[in-house]
C-alpha cells in the first residue's frame, strides 16, 4: 500500500475575522504556486470530477472573502475552505482548513494533502519542496505545532488511531516559540529556525518511510530526547 503524506499546521482558539484569514489563505496559495506549477490552478468540490474540474477558484483574497461569506464555510466564528487540483482523480492535491475561531475546540488547521502517486507527487514528495510546504504553512498561518508526516508512521505511534496533534514526530516538525525549546538532536537530524516564529525539525533528507529500519530508530531516538524535554504533548 503506498503510504500517504500530509503538511499540517495546528493552533488554538484565535479571533480573526474574514479578512485576516483571507490574507493568510490568499498568501499560502501564491506560496504554493511557487513550488509547484499544478499548485497555481485550484478548484472546489463539485458531484463529479468533471464538475468539481470546470469549478476554478481564484485564490486572492477578494475571492476567499466572498468564499468566507457563504454559510456553508461559516461553523460558529470560524471560517473553512477545501480546494483540490490536478488532473486525474487519483492523483488530486488538497488544501483545508478550519480558521479564525476564538475557540480551542475543534483545533484550527491548515492541511496540505500532496498527491499519492503520479509525476506531481514525484516532484513535491522531496524533503527540499515538503520543508518549504511547511515553512509557508507556518509563516502564512503562525500555528503552535506543525507536521510533515507519514500517515503509516503516525498511526503505528501516535496515542491514538488518528494522531493525536502535538504527540508524535513526524519526518519534520514544527515548533513554535511559545511551544517551548527544541534540545540538541543527534546527526544527521538537522534543526533549523523559521523566522522568528519557532523551530523545524527535519530527520533525513530521505523520503521517510516505516519500511525503513533506520529511519524509524532515529524517529524513535528523537521522539525520546523530544519527550524528555516536554515538547510532545497534546495541542
């Protein structure tokens, strides 16, 4: 079974109205486009591929302003967006996310789902476009916690069957400031700031993958030292 990969960005309950958060998602997805040509042209959900193909979004913020506005994207204060892209359906990029609530429940996230297989998820499944996926994540959307993460990996280690945001290590994690210090980590884990928001751990270059015994050990290795120094707890 081909594993599956994600970039997710996490944080708590914070206010923002539909303006703030159409400035965030607008600037992600130039971000996006800039690492991935298929990335410039999005669409939202229809009955059909066909459908769901003839129904481009503009990604400025005009536009997710007018997309914040209808009530299906409104749940209480916060807003939500689901855009896809590619050309075969098998092979579809997707960005969701739950933003802008006061709320600590449910978490507000930003997800980039990356295709599983095909010539897109050749060139984007690399630890060079994922770091910087996760770095516009974290500068466009300021999270607490962030992951880019092998759904197998997480499943076979995380609390609990759908992984529990905060609690396991992913191929590379974020941490921001307030989330606490990131301890020295043993080579070849390189560690490396994000602005002035936190800290991104990255375990190999190499694609991560659980079928690989050193990859987990060093996994496992680092999710201790993390673990020791209180910085893997639920968000």
């Amino acid at each position: 079974m081909t594993d599956y990969y994600y970039v997710g960005g996490y944080w708590l309950g914070r206010s923002e109205d539909a303006g703030a958060c159409a400035t965030r998602a607008s600037n992600l997805f130039n971000e996006l486009g800039r690492l991935e040509p298929e990335w410039r042209v999005w669409h939202e959900a229809g009955r059909t591929f066909k459908e769901a193909s003839a129904r481009t979004f503009s990604t400025d913020r005009a536009n997710f302003l007018k997309l914040f506005a209808r009530k299906k994207n409104r749940l209480g204060d916060a807003f939500r967006y689901w855009l896809w892209t590619g050309t075969h359906p098998e092979q579809t990029s997707l960005v969701d996310g739950y933003c802008g609530s006061a709320d600590d429940v449910p978490t507000s996230i930003c997800l980039v789902s990356p295709p599983r297989k095909g010539t897109v998820a050749g060139r984007v499944l690399t630890a060079p476009v994922l770091r910087e996926v996760l770095r516009s994540v974290v500068r466009c959307w300021e999270p607490a916690w962030g992951v880019v993460a092998s759904e197998k990996y997480r499943d076979e280690v995380s609390p609990s069957s759908s992984g529990d945001v905060g609690t396991f290590v992913g191929w590379m994690t974020y941490f921001s400031r307030q989330w606490g210090e990131v301890p020295p980590l043993p080579a070849p884990v390189r560690v490396e700031p994000v602005e002035d928001l936190g800290t991104l751990v990255i375990l190999t270059e190499e694609r991560f993958t659980v079928t690989n015994p050193e990859h987990v050990r060093l996994a496992t290795e680092v999710h201790q030292v993390l673990d020791a120094a209180g910085l893997l707890r639920p968000l």
